[in-house]
C-alpha cells in the first residue's frame, strides 16, 4: 500500500515538474519573441526618426531626452494598470 502511494506521488511530482518545464520552454519562447519585436520596433523608430530629422530638425521628438520622458510615462501607466487590476 505505502509503495502504492509512493509510486503516485512520485508520478504526480513528474507530472508537475513537466508542466513546469513546458511552461519555462512556453516562457522562454515569448522572451524570445518579445525581443524580435522590440527589434523591430527599434529599426522602424531609427527610421521614421532620420525622416523626422531631414523634414523637421529641430522637432521635439528628434531629443532622446523627450523620447524617454514619454516611454517612462506610457511605461508606469501601464504598471499602475496592471496593479490595480
């Protein structure tokens, strides 16, 4: 009896450590993506920023400064969002 349940604890300890793992692999996957996207956001800023620059130089979007400024603000809405859901 006491193997008996040994044996099924055993499996259902198995069973959690593959959802785990799944779960890593699932986190690690979204990690990746995320990181190609913020590529590709980067690569069409630089762009539409050396646009900016030849039609308007001195606009207010072309100082990093600004730039972060607006990034923190869209950053900390959305973390004060999320907390309060």
């Amino acid at each position: 009896m006491l193997d008996s349940l040994n044996l099924n604890l055993a499996r259902a300890q198995g069973r959690r450590a593959d959802d785990w793992a799944a779960y890593a692999r699932e986190l690690e996957a979204q990690l990746r993506e995320a990181e190609a996207n913020l590529r590709g956001v980067r690569a069409v800023r630089d762009a539409a920023l050396a646009e900016l620059s030849k039609v308007d130089p001195k606009n207010y979007m072309l100082v990093q400064a600004n730039r972060q400024a607006i990034g923190q603000a869209a950053y900390d809405d959305e973390m004060r969002r999320r907390r309060a859901s």
